[in-house]
C-alpha cells in the first residue's frame, strides 16, 4: 500500500486525499496539509515510485487510481480527492472508475488529454547528480543549477533525495520508461457525476480552454477557477492562495 502521512482527527467534515505530481512527493504537501487539518483530516500520499511507496514496473493511470482506491478502502471512504498534475489524472482515473469512493474532486492544473511536453530532461537532471559528492541538500542543489533553469523545481526535487543512503527516492528509469504514459490519458467512458473543480494556474498552460468541453464530457459539473500569478506548480509557487481556493470550495 501507498506510503501516507495523515494530519488532523476531525470527522464532522469529509476527510481530504492528496495526491501529488511527478517526482513530487506526500512531504511537499506538508504545509498544505496541515492548515487545512484544522477542519477535516488530511491524508497525502507518496504515489508509486515515489517517496516511501513500494516501486512497481508500471506507472500507469488505472494502476495509480487502484492505488488510491486502496488507500481510500483503508480509509473507510469516500473521501474528497485533491490530485495535482499526475496525481490529478490519477484522481480523475479514480472518480471515473470508482466514483462510490470520491466525495468532491479537485484537479490541480491537468485536463484528461494527452500532453507533448515530456518531463524527461528533470530525469536526465537528476541522474548527472554525482550522489557520491553529496553531503547534504545544497551540493545537490549547485550539481543540478547548470541543468535546471528554475531554482524552486531545484528546491522540489532535492527534497525526493535520500541523504544518507545516497538514493533518490524515485525510481528514475521506470518513471523514465513509463513517460508517454504519464503523458497522455486512458480511453474511459465513465462520467463522474458529482462535484468538480479544476483549478488552474493564471500563467498556465496545462488547461487550455478548448480542453473544458471533453472535462465537461466527462465531469459533468465541473467548475473552473484560475489563481492569477501562478503557474503549473501554483500551490507551490501561492500557496496561501491555493489553500483559500480549497478552502472556498469545500466550504
């Protein structure tokens, strides 16, 4: 089962899921997590091949959204299910197939199309790590600055390193095999029926407006909503924002 780190005890609101991105990880939900406990309890996951999760030769979708059933079957669900990037599709996958065990969906900067924009550079990245000459976080950081144009995705994948073993708690070659996967989205025909929001990033373009007819398509009552000035990673580039947003919505 999915490694999980569960915040909060109160059960007078639905419970929140968390499912993180590519290469991200339950940690980087930490501070999200824990202010949003104050109302209801709060569970994010490490996905497969990431964090402490089991590794697996798969990163398909249906395989993601089994795991998040079984997580939520533990959980004696349904549960309101926050996914961002591939855990956005993973949650998507999971309302489509198991809708029983989603209250409320919200996706976080992702539309059920596939995508041309891989992310494999950030695996060529952090395979040139020589781990040998790492001592702690910040030698990461300056072996990964030449390669990596954006100091906070440095900041992101840094914390995915295991320091003192020396291993990325990422399984680069099988999250690198399984890219054109992660990229694109299963053919289902379900519909979710029930309450959606899919917020974006303002300087995003993940959610292009030609996407909202096939997300009606299949979420029904699916809302949009933007945080101006963020983009792809907006609940880390507005974090307070983002968290008002959820705050708003599930209220």
């Amino acid at each position: 089962m999915l490694n999980r780190i569960e915040h909060g005890t109160r059960t007078d609101q639905p419970g929140l899921l968390i499912a993180h991105g590519l290469y991200g990880s339950a940690r980087n939900w930490g501070v999200i997590a824990k202010r949003l406990s104050d109302t209801r309890k709060v569970v994010a996951v490490d996905m497969r091949n990431h964090g402490l999760s089991p590794w697996f030769e798969t990163q398909s979708y249906p395989d993601m959204a089994g795991d998040l059933a079984e997580v939520l079957a533990a959980l004696d669900g349904p549960y309101d299910v926050l996914g961002h990037s591939m855990g956005g599709k993973a949650a998507m996958v999971l309302a489509l197939t198991r809708p029983e065990l989603v209250n409320r969906l919200i996706v976080a900067d992702i539309a059920p199309v596939a995508y041309s924009h891989t992310q494999i550079q950030y695996i060529e990245a952090m395979k040139s790590v020589d781990l040998s000459r790492v001592e702690k976080r910040s030698d990461v950081a300056e072996q990964l600055q030449p390669v990596v144009d954006d100091p906070t995705l440095i900041s992101f994948f840094t914390q995915s390193l295991d320091i003192k073993s020396k291993k990325w708690r990422l399984n680069l070659d099988v999250l690198a095999g399984e890219m054109p996967k992660i990229l694109s989205f299963p053919d289902i025909s379900g519909r979710y029926e029930g309450p959606a929001l899919f917020l974006s990033g303002a300087d995003s373009d993940y959610v292009k407006r030609e996407y909202r007819s096939i997300i009606k398509d299949l979420f029904p009552k699916a809302q949009f909503a933007k945080i101006p000035g963020a983009g792809h990673w907006l609940h880390a580039e507005k974090p307070r924002e983002f968290e008002a947003a959820i705050r708003v919505w599930l209220g």
